[in-house]
C-alpha cells in the first residue's frame, strides 16, 4: 500500500498551475510571479519558504538590466503577485525552497523544478491549444516554449501531496525551485548559496525531449559542458572616405574573431563545439565601426576537452582585439557542468515508474539529446558530498519542438511525473533500511 494518497482534485490542480504559469511567462531572473505564487502556495501547505537572498547567491550570470527587472516586478504586482515574497526577490533573486520535516527520522531529499520562459513569440495560430483553451501568453515576446511551466506544476504538486501526509515522511524533503535554467545561469547560484549541501538524493527532471508520453528515462548521462560568452570590441569611429587611418575597426576585429572560433582544432579526449549566435557592429555605410558585439559559446563532453575550448576562445577573442588594435571586454553569462546520473538512484526511479499508470517503457540510463543542463550543478555537488543524484526524463506528446513557437505538451505527463516521483520517495525509504 502507498505511503501517500493523491486525491483527484489535485491532478486538476496541477494543470490549473500550469496553464497560469504558460499565461504569465517570465524568463530567467525575472520569474516574479511565478516564484511568488509558489512561495505563498508552500507556505498555505505548511512548508518551512526560504526565498531570494536567501537561496540565491550575489554570485549570478547573465542579470536582466535593471529596467528591465523593474518592468517586470510591476507586471507581476499587477498579474497576481504575493507582495510578501515579491520584496525578497527585488533585484532578480527569485529562486524558492520550500522544506518539509517528516515525522520519522531518514535521508534529506532533494527535488530540483525549474521555472522560466524563454524570449519567443507564441504562435497565434487558431490550432495551438493554449489559444483554443485561452491561456496563450499575455506577455508579448515570451512563451513557455520548453515545458518548465509543467515543471514548476509538478514541483507543487508534489509539495501539496507530502503536506498531506507528512506523517508518512522519513527525514527532510527539500524542493528547490530554481530561476534562468535557460542559458544556464540559476543553478550555480543556488548551489553558492548552499541549497543542495545537506541533501543525500537529488532527484531533477525534464518533460519531452522526444520521448514519447508514456515514457520514463531513470537517469541522463552525456550532459555537455558548456560557457556562454558575452564579447565586445571597442574600436574608433572615423569618416570611411575621407580618413579611414584614423579610425579602429572593431567589426574587422569581431569578424576575424568568429572565424578564429570557428577554426579551433578539435580536441582528440572527447566531442566539442563552438558557436557564435550573433554579432551586432557599426553605425553606419561610411562610418568606420567603433563596436561589435558576438555572443556565443562552447562545449564539450567532459571537463577536459571543455575547458580546452573555453581557453581557446578566450585566447582567440584576445588575440583579433590586438591584431586590429581594439579592446576587448566579456562576460561569461551562463554555465553548466557535464555529471551523470547515479546508477543507483536511477534504478530506484524506474522500480518506482514500473508501477505508475500511463507508464508504458522505461529506460534506465539514456544520453540527453538536448545537449547543456545547469542541474549539473547541482548534481555534482551532491555526488560530491557522498549523495546520490539523477536527471529523469518524463516522455510527452510535443505539438512542436522544444523553443519552438506552437510548443506545448500532452498534460497527461503531469500525473505520471507527480505519481513516479512519490513513489520514488518510497523506494528511497526501502533503500535506506
């Protein structure tokens, strides 16, 4: 017989959350009304709310500029915002975790759900269900284009059921809700300030990925190292006709650089990349471009051959700015670790899946198509502490590709999450007697 009973209702519930969460998209450090809603949610439950400062670190990459954070904090004011944890997070410092002791003594488990949007149109298309059922994004420009709208969800769900049965809980349950996993910049942060230090089984997750509905992936390995990199050349302006000696081409130096980047040998330990996603420069046809600007990043299958890359490209940007007589400046805005999953915790994922209604196939370990995964963070510190830790994947029809502009998920794979995870606590429990 279960430990934790899960009552109709809050299967409903859960896609309510979700579909609130898809209308009001907030991207990474912004993630006001969302994480306000979830901290006021924990705290109704009973749960022990800890948020901004207080789990995020000063340490963070890849900050909104303030104008921007304070556009956002006003929508949220207005769009349903609990303004108790709203003043915490000013600032971007919009990171929850919510604790929950059991009666019993056990192991501290750790559940990790993120809760950004990305910065994409959604599609206005009469087809596309959050347009059918009317919870289509008000906010012009961002969608829920990855599913983290479900995971935050989930991660409610799962809090509101051990509310409910905290008699039946061994130890401490800890369930992180972490900002700005796109672009890989808000698990470094929470990992500084501490959140994941006393945990003994990690457990994070991700919906689709190409896995159909029905699916359960235990564990994720093949996770790529990445940096996300920032760069600007500053040059001088000067009249293109009349005396182009006297300026300093900052666009040459720019350009130079990406093809430098992209010529960088391969490393034989192991696969990489290197890509420069765009490149902004200049003023004008006659005018000698006195800025430019590149953001790109690399990659690499383990510390080795990424750390490689990454002292490449640094040494590249560094070398065009002098060859053209410019000045370089850069910012690494994101990062993410390679870690792979605990065989151990893994198995117990699947144990737990296997008894799941709608679960259908389950595989133990499979390699992350998607590439990059700041949970590694996360991850590592974990496994480095002594614990266990694992990245699931919980298969879902896609109406589209992942940061695609008609993405949305087959709701169904809430219940399985929510359910498998339960029962993974369960499994946990069995393991540690």
């Amino acid at each position: 017989m279960s430990l934790f009973t899960i009552p109709s209702n809050s299967l409903e519930q859960m896609k309510v959350w979700r579909r609130s969460f898809h209308q009001y998209p907030e991207v990474g450090w912004t993630e006001f009304r969302t994480a306000s809603i979830i901290a006021n949610e924990l705290k109704n439950l009973g749960f022990q709310v800890q948020v901004g400062r207080e789990v995020v670190s000063e340490n963070r990459m890849g900050v909104p500029s303030e104008e921007i954070l304070t556009k956002v904090y006003e929508s949220a004011v207005k769009n349903g915002g609990h303004i108790e944890y709203l003043e915490k997070m000013v600032g971007g410092y919009t990171g929850v975790v919510g604790t929950i002791q059991g009666s019993k003594p056990g192991p501290t488990i750790g559940f990790r759900f993120d809760m950004d949007a990305l910065d994409i149109l959604e599609s206005k298309e009469t087809t596309h269900l959050p347009i059918e059922e009317e919870f289509v994004s008000e906010y012009e420009g961002r969608m829920h284009a990855c599913g983290h709208d479900a995971h935050s969800s989930i991660g409610l769900g799962l809090a509101t059921i051990l509310s409910q049965n905290k008699e039946n809980i061994e130890g401490i349950i800890k369930i992180i809700f972490q900002p700005a996993e796109e672009g890989v910049r808000g698990a470094k942060s929470m990992v500084d300030a501490g959140v994941v230090d006393d945990v003994d089984y990690f457990l994070s997750m991700h919906v689709g990925t190409g896995s159909p509905l029905g699916t359960v992936i235990g564990g994720s390995n093949g996770f790529l190292a990445t940096s996300k990199i920032d760069a600007t050349f500053t040059g001088k302006a000067a009249h293109a006709g009349a005396e182009p000696e006297k300026g300093t081409n900052a666009l040459l130096a720019a350009a130079s650089a990406i093809l430098g980047l992209h010529s960088i040998s391969r490393h034989s330990g192991g696969a990489s990349r290197i890509n420069v996603g765009t490149c902004i420069a200049g003023d004008g046809r006659n005018i000698i471009p006195s800025h430019a600007s590149l953001k790109l990043e690399t990659r690499g299958e383990n510390s080795v051959v990424h750390t490689y890359v990454h002292e490449q490209a640094i040494s590249v940007l560094e070398g065009a700015a002098k060859m053209h007589g410019a000045n370089l400046s850069y910012e690494i805005v994101g990062e993410a670790r390679t870690c792979s999953s605990s065989n151990e915790l893994a198995e117990l994922v699947i144990k737990a899946a296997k008894e799941v209604a709608g679960v259908n196939e389950v595989i133990p370990i499979a390699d992350f198509a998607a590439g990059s995964e700041d949970a590694t963070f996360m991850m590592e510190r974990v496994q480095q502490n002594g614990g266990l830790s694992t990245y699931s994947i919980f298969g879902t029809t896609l109406a589209a590709g992942h940061h695609h502009e008609r993405f949305d998920i087959d709701e169904a794979v809430l219940p399985i999450a929510l359910q498998t995870w339960l029962a993974t606590i369960e499994q946990i429990y069995q393991h540690e007697r």
